[in-house]
C-alpha cells in the first residue's frame, strides 16, 4: 500500500517557486500553524501516480457496474474541455464575451430537447440526485401555481435508487413507496390505491432498475395524470433508450439525465457529473434560471435570468459547464443515427450476457432486457455460502470490476451487470468465460471464492471497525 | 459515429446467441407507437469535423476576450502548477467510478482521506466529507444539518453573502419551510457569517459568535481556503466554502467544489461521502467508504441528503493543489493576493473622485465610482479591454490574484485600470 502524502514530509522541503510574499496585515489574528505536506515536485508526482495505479478505471479494463453506464471516455472530449478559451473564463463575464461557449450550451440543450423529446432542458444541476431535487421542485411548483395546495406526496417504486425518495424529502415531499409486481414491473392495483389528489408525481426509472422496460408504461402514464400528478423520469438508464422511445412522448413530464453515464463524460471517481433536467412545454416556467436564450435576429447568445415563475438558482453559477462541453462534443460526433446505435448496441451487449451467463447462474426475471440485467446468486449462497460480494471480489483476481452488487434492494444477493455498447464481443467473451469459471469454483472450491480477493493490493476490509472507531482524519488518530 | 466495436458479422453471431432475428426484436417490449415516432435528426461530424467546429468556438471566444479581468465574485484566476492537472489526469483516477469496491480504488479513497484531512487542518475542525457540488449548495446542506441539530427551522445571513448563494439557500430551504431571519434569537437554527464576504471584506467574527452561542443556534462559516490560510480559522461549528481557488480552473462556473467541514458531535448529520481508514485480513491499514448509514443508498427518504455524484476529480485535484503548495505555498499564495488587493486598492482610491469600501480586503474590493458605475463599465472600460462587474449604479466589484500584474511591465493590470481610470475620468 501507498502512504499517505503527509508521511513524505520533511521539514523546510518544497515543491513550489512561487517569488516571496511581502508583509501584509489581515486585520485578523493570523494562525500559527498550518500542517500540510512538506514535499518535493517528485514526491507529489511519484506519490500520486503511485495512487492511480491503485485505482481501476473504464482506461484499465472491462467495467460492467449496473446502473453506471461505465462506458468508453473518449480522449477528444478531454482535450475539447480543456482549452483555456473555455476552462478560463470567469462565469461573471459578459455574455457577449461568450458566444463560443453559450453556444455550446444552446446546443447541448436542443439535441438533448431532440432525443428525449422535451421542449427546454436546464443543464445547471451537476449530478443526477441535484437533477431529481431540481425536478421534483418543478413539479412542486407547477401544483403550487396552480393554487393546489393539497399534493404533497410523491410515489417512488421499491426498485428505485435512494436518491429518489432522498430527493423527495430534500423537495419538501412526503415519499410513498410503491411495490413491484414478480416480473419486476410497477404493481399497478398498489399503484391505483395510491393515487389521489394529495399526488403531486409519480418517480419512475424506466427501463427499471432491473433493466427492464416499463410494459404498462402507457396506462401508468394514464392513471398517473388522470389522478393529477406528474411523472418523472430517471434518465440514467436512458442508454438503453436513445432513439428508439422518447420519454416525453411515454408521457413523463420531467426528466434528468447523467451526462456522466449516458453521455460519456467520466464519471472522476464520484464526479462531478451532471444531470441536466428536461421539461414539457407547460413546466417551462419554472426552470432553475438563468437559461440561455438566442435571439436569431442580433445572431445573439444569451443567459436569462427573468422568468418570475422559475423555482430560483440550484448552482452558484451554471452547473459543471466543463462536463457539459465532453457532452456536446460526444452528441456532435454521434449524430441522432449514432445515439439509437448507441442504445441498440447496449442492448445487444446486455442480452449477449445473459444469453451466455443463462443456466448456469439464475436470472430471475427471464426476459428480454435491456441494457443491463440481474443475476441473484441466492442459490450459491444457500448452498455454499457463497455471496454477491464473494463473487465480486473473485471478479477482481481475474482481472476485472465487478458488477454492482446488493442493488435494487429487492432482489437478494443480486449482481447487476452493464456492459455498456463500447465493449468488443471478444471482451464480453472472456468475461462470460471468468464468470463460468467462477461458477465452477463456488461448486468445488468454494473457499476460494469466499477468501477472495487474492491479488488486490488490500484483503478484505473490517468495515464494522470502519464506522465504530472513526478514522476520518489523520491529524485526529 | 464512433465507439463501435462492433463488426457485422458479430452482431448476427450475437443475435443467434441470444436467440433473436433481428436488433429490433431486442425491443419489442417498448410499445410500437413510442417506437414509430420519428426522431429529428442532427448529423455525426467525424473527429476532424469536430476539432474544426470547436475551433471556431474557440475563435469566437478569443475574439471578444479582453485583456485585463478584474472579474472574480465567486471563481477566480489563480496560478495552476503543471504537475496539478497533469497528474489529476491520469485516467485511473478519472474513468474509474465512485470507489464502491475498495480493493480496486484505493487510489481515489487514499486522496480522498487526504482531501478530508487537509480541508479539516484548514478549518480547524475535526471531520469534513468528501466534497459537495459546490459553495452555494454545501452552504445549503449546512443550515439544513444545522436545522436538523437544533429542530429550529431559521437561518440569519450575518453579513454580505454573494447573491447567487443567498438564492440557492432560498431554493434549497423555502420547500422545508427553513427561512432567512432577520435578527438572531431562540428560532434561529444557523448564523452564517462570510469569509471574506461578498464584497471581499474580511470581518471578526467574534461577535457574531457570542450571539450564535448566547441564542443556542449554531454559527456556519463559509470562507474561503486561501484566506483560512493564513487567518487563524473561526470557531464555528461548521465550516463550508468553495475550493475553486485550490488549482481548479474556473470553467466558467463549474466542475466547482463545496466543502463541509464539521465539529465531531455533528458527524451523523454530515451529507455524503466519507472516507475512513481500517485494517483488513492482512495488517494492512486502508481507506473505504464509511458512515454510510447516513446516505440516500441506504436510508433513502430519512437520509441526511440526495447527495451521490459529488466532486470527488475535483477534491483530487485540490489535493495534489495542496501537497504541491505545502503550507508556504499556500500562504504565499493568499499574502500574494491581499498585498495585490491592498496595492489595487490605495492606488484606484487615490484617483480624485474614486474611493474604495473601507476595511481589509481579499481579492475582491468595492471602487465607489464618481459616476453612473454601469454606464462608465460599457462605455469606457471595456473599450480599454478590462472586464470588471458593476455592482450597482455606484459600485464596481473588482478582484485581483496573485496572477494580477502590478507595475513595471507593460501591460501591468493595475497599472493599466489605474491610468484608463485616471484618464476617461478626467476627459
Ligand atoms: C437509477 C439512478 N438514479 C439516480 C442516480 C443518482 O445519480 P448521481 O450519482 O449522478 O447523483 C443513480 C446513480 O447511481 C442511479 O443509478
């Protein structure tokens, strides 16, 4: 293991050449000590390449982790992000400085308005949870203004992520949770018995967090706004769905994407990403502001702050423009044809696993997926001892990410893998091979599995340790 | 199109596998009518076609750029060393995904601890989380922790907070019906007191603190992380802030980086990630992800926030920002700044007819303008190239770094303002 930076320093060393500060007064007492690392350019450098080699990205290898979209980066969208005419600009500076990058902006929104089929996006919030809140507030407003008073829930599926039924109570909302029929659809008679006019919306990731399209879309779409709510979309499985089923048209009012799954900017380790929000003509009003305009006759980009109905500002400034950019340049060389390829390839990806996997592992819901499905391991556990997160660790030895695993919470020991359409046959090959292999081992040697990972740098972690004696900070311990 | 590995034959070796006709039967699931809706087109540009489009982008920007930026209010211009994005750009740390599975992402985990720790030095305070999206919104996740410590549902503004923060408070708060007070007292939940404020201004905080205390409410400090510096850090309970300024571009506004930094009787109300030490199997000491019984993934709608996706490139890079600079750099950095505010300050408030807000200021500072400040922005400063924010009919709001040229060169900024200041005025 790599030690930490503060153990490579040494009094009076330094990598930096700034000249001599004079002397000036604070107006405040100053502090007397400041302990961070005393260390040469070579210890910066060594130790935090030393670092990335502990790490595992999409650069390292095959990475098919569920409901992330772990596909390809590609290195143009890096470089595009980076010139200094748009990483250097202060956000503060007039729009007619900016024309190049509102313009970005502007077209970011009109493909993403193209292909999702909504008529405005906001691109402000930066990550998919920000967008949730952000919709939700929408939704909120749009009932408010209305003079209903009354909707103060939100209907969430058992199968959803925790950041949507986080979002609600973030939103002011009270969170009802709905159930999941065997074939992991929307459990409509639940559905109905929740539905009144104390609904504001319906939250729905489609297809599901079992990768699986919504059948009933249609009359959930139906029953929802017959009641008077809204429905809300969780793009971040919309890689299975470019192209092909525009969620506007599904009837879903308001969506956000993760520009750092489906548009292929990186995802950095935790972000930053961003998760623009896309609304149907009559939520227009309430967007976050500013957004940006363009007034064809002065040929004339522009940020707009006046919209008296918008719900306020969700980002000091105009949300993670620098990921945004990767997005624009990844739907520039796609086209519209290149993001339904994009979805169909995912697809195929997907289903070529399971195919492959099918028989030997068990699948539980047994029919075409999308671009990701579930394989539930609770079998192998029953019989030997074997868990979801062996398997994962096991995957590792052999030279790969695991699949997400314990997600959604409604299937035991589940793995869900994502192979994303970036990946060869030949890679989804050798990682069905290992996964057959590993299948093996759980009947022979289930030891081996168990103990694993036996080639990380690190064995198996005591996490209960980790929260009972919190080590959160080396001054500290 | 790009990033197909696909060939053709695969695909059908594909399909047969999987025991389908065709790529379309692979949808049959998603209703016909949503499928036969035509999709408006835009084309593919190849990567050649690309880089040119970009480069006319580029074009535009660069033409209307100006020379001189006076312009922070939020995000500024600070000195980047070449060892900082260089290293935070080796694609292990940014393709990898958030470090679910610690034995294959000790790379980011280990940074992360890193990041934690030097933003706790910094603060003086004893845990901090492993970043939010950026000032404004760790700044509403604060008096939302705060309400929840102390189950009053107010917040007072002390002193001037940029306006951008104060509206996503509003939106942030208004739906839980957390409101801005007015006067400290026994409904107040948080005092949040800037550091330096909106105008640049660095105040003591001494007694605000007495009054957050005296009132039972707890006192959130949102100051910036060159200033905390060199300045002895306040005692707050929480202290939140951006860390644009620790080697991040300003990418006109985001990837930005929002700290939280906490006493430790307020750990179980922190939102998102954590990153602790352990041992494992084999003696070893490493970094996982901790805590987590606060988080949306597992408490869902009681969590103590929505938070997953953070800025975790960002707080890397702000850690090797920190490890590079060490404690000299940064304090070099910060004295850097203020002796080039003071220097822009008496020099702009010596021209007759101009003054500055009195006090002592850190980067940005307040030039009170003899005439209407907008008008004279359009039409004079910007004919001499400066960019410069007017804060009202009176004021323009001015910031320097420690990038911001002084004297002696040609094309000094300062010196530059001074004389188009001196000049156009007196015309
Ligand atoms: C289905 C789903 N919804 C929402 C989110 C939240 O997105 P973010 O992490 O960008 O906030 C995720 C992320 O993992 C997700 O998988």
């Amino acid at each position: 293991m790599e030690k930490l930076i503060f153990e490579y320093s040494r009094p009076g060393r330094r990598a930096h050449t700034l000249p001599e500060a004079p002397q000036v007064n604070f107006g405040v007492p100053e502090r007397r000590s400041l302990r961070l690392p005393e260390v040469s350019e070579i210890d910066v450098v060594r130790h935090y390449t030393r670092l990335s080699r502990q790490n595992y990205g999409v650069d390292s290898g095959f990475y098919p982790l569920g409901s992330c979209t772990m596909k390809y980066n590609p290195k143009i969208n890096e470089q595009i992000a980076a010139f200094e005419e748009f990483a250097i600009q202060n956000p503060n500076t007039d729009d007619w400085r900016m024309v190049g990058l509102l313009r970005i902006l502007y077209e970011t929104e009109k493909m993403l308005c193209k292909i999702f089929g909504y008529a405005a996006f906001t691109l402000q919030p930066a990550a998919g949870a920000h967008g949730e809140f952000t919709g939700l507030l929408i939704i909120r407003a749009y009932h408010l203004d209305r003079g209903d008073t009354r909707r103060v829930k939100i209907l969430v599926p058992d199968a959803a992520h925790g950041t949507n039924p986080a979002s609600c109570t973030m939103a002011g909302f009270k969170q009802v949770t709905i159930k999941s029929m065997p074939d992991g659809g929307v459990d409509i008679e639940d559905l109905k018995k929740n539905l009144d006019d104390t609904v504001a919306g319906f939250m729905l990731t489609n297809p599901n967090t079992l990768g699986l399209f919504e059948k009933n879309i249609a009359e959930i779409s139906e029953l929802v706004h017959a009641a008077g709510g809204l429905l809300y979309y969780d793009g971040a499985n919309a890689n299975a769905t470019m192209g092909i089923a525009k969620p506007a048209s599904m009837g879903f009012d308001v969506c956000h994407l993760n520009l750092h799954k489906t548009f292929s900017t990186p995802h950095g380790g935790g972000g930053p990403g961003s998760g623009p929000v896309g609304v149907t003509e009559k939520l227009k009003p309430y967007l976050p502001v500013p957004i940006v305009e363009y007034d064809v006759y002065v040929n004339h980009y522009f940020l707009e702050d006046c919209l008296p109905k918008s719900i306020g500002k969700v980002h000091s400034f105009y949300g993670n423009v620098g990921v945004i950019i990767k997005a624009w340049a990844y739907m520039k060389m796609q086209g519209a044809a290149g993001l339904k390829k994009v979805s169909e390839m995912a697809v195929l990806n997907a289903n070529y696993i399971k195919a492959r996997l099918q028989g030997v592992y068990d699948i539980p819901y047994d029919r075409v997926c999308k671009h990701e499905f579930v394989i539930s391991v609770k079998e192998f556990k029953k019989q030997y001892g074997v868990t979801a997160a062996d398997i994962a660790k096991r995957l590792m030895d052999y030279g790969y990410h695991p699949p997400t695993v314990y997600f959604p919470l409604i299937v035991s020991e589940c793995l869900m893998i994502e192979p994303t359409e970036t990946e060869s046959k030949q890679e989804l090959d050798a990682f069905c091979e290992v996964m057959l292999k590993i299948a093996e081992e759980i009947k022979t040697d289930p030891e081996l599995v168990r103990s694993a990972p036996h080639s990380a740098i690190v064995g198996r972690l005591d996490e209960v340790k980790a929260v009972k004696e919190p080590d959160l900070n080396y001054f500290l311990c | 199109m790009a990033y197909f590995p696909h060939t053709e034959t695969e695909v059908r070796q594909m399909l047969e596998t999987i025991g389908v006709q065709s790529l379309e039967e692979l949808f049959a699931d998603v209703p016909e009518k949503y499928r036969k809706e035509k999709i408006e087109d835009f084309p593919a540009l190849n990567e050649m076609e690309l880089m040119a489009e970009v480069n006319e982008q580029r074009f535009q920007q660069n033409h209307f750029k100006y020379d001189h930026c006076f312009t922070g209010a939020g995000r500024y211009d600070h000195f980047i060393p070449a060892v900082v994005p260089q290293l935070a750009g080796r694609s292990e740390f940014y393709t990898a995904y958030t470090p679910y599975q610690p034995e294959i992402s000790q790379g980011t985990l280990t940074a992360i601890y890193e990041f934690q720790s030097m933003i706790c030095e910094l603060t003086g305070m004893d845990v901090a989380n492993a970043s939010l999206y950026d000032g404004a919104t760790a700044l509403a996740e604060a008096v939302s922790m705060a309400v929840t410590a102390t189950g009053r549902k107010e917040y007072v503004i002390a002193n001037p907070l940029h306006p951008n923060y104060a509206q996503v408070l509003k939106t942030y708060l208004t739906p839980r019906n957390i409101t801005a007070g007015e006067k400290i007292g026994q409904s107040t939940a948080a005092v949040i007191f800037v550091l330096p404020d909106y105008h640049g201004l660095i105040s003591d905080w001494s007694q605000v603190l007495a009054e957050a205390k005296a009132a039972g409410a707890l006192l959130i400090v949102c100051a910036d992380p060159l200033l905390l510096s060199v300045i002895e850090p306040p005692q707050a309970d929480i202290i939140v802030g951006e860390a644009q300024p620790l080697g991040l571009p300003m990418s006109y506004g985001g990837p930005a980086l929002g700290f939280l930094a906490a006493r430790q009787n307020y750990l179980r109300q922190m939102p998102g990630r954590i990153i602790g030490r352990t041992t494992d199997d084999r003696g070893n000491r490493p970094f996982v992800l901790t805590m987590q019984t606060r988080e949306q993934h597992i408490r869902r709608e009681k969590a103590t926030s929505n938070i997953c996706s953070n800025e975790a490139l960002c707080a890397l890079t702000a850690t090797i920002y920190m490890s590079y600079m060490g404690a000299s750099g940064l304090q070099t950095v910060a004295r850097l700044c203020k002796a080039n505010t003071d220097y822009a300050m008496q020099k702009l408030g010596s021209i007759p007819g101009f003054s500055v807000e009195p006090g002592e200021h850190f980067r940005d500072f307040v030039l009170h303008c003899p005439t209407d400040a907008r008008e004279f922005r359009i039409n004079y400063l910007h004919e001499d190239g400066i960019e410069a924010i007017s804060l009202s009919d009176k004021d323009l709001l001015l910031s320097v770094t420690e990038k911001t040229l002084r004297e002696s060169t040609e094309n000094s900024s300062i010196d530059w303002i001074y004389g188009c200041l001196e000049r156009e005025w007196k015309n």
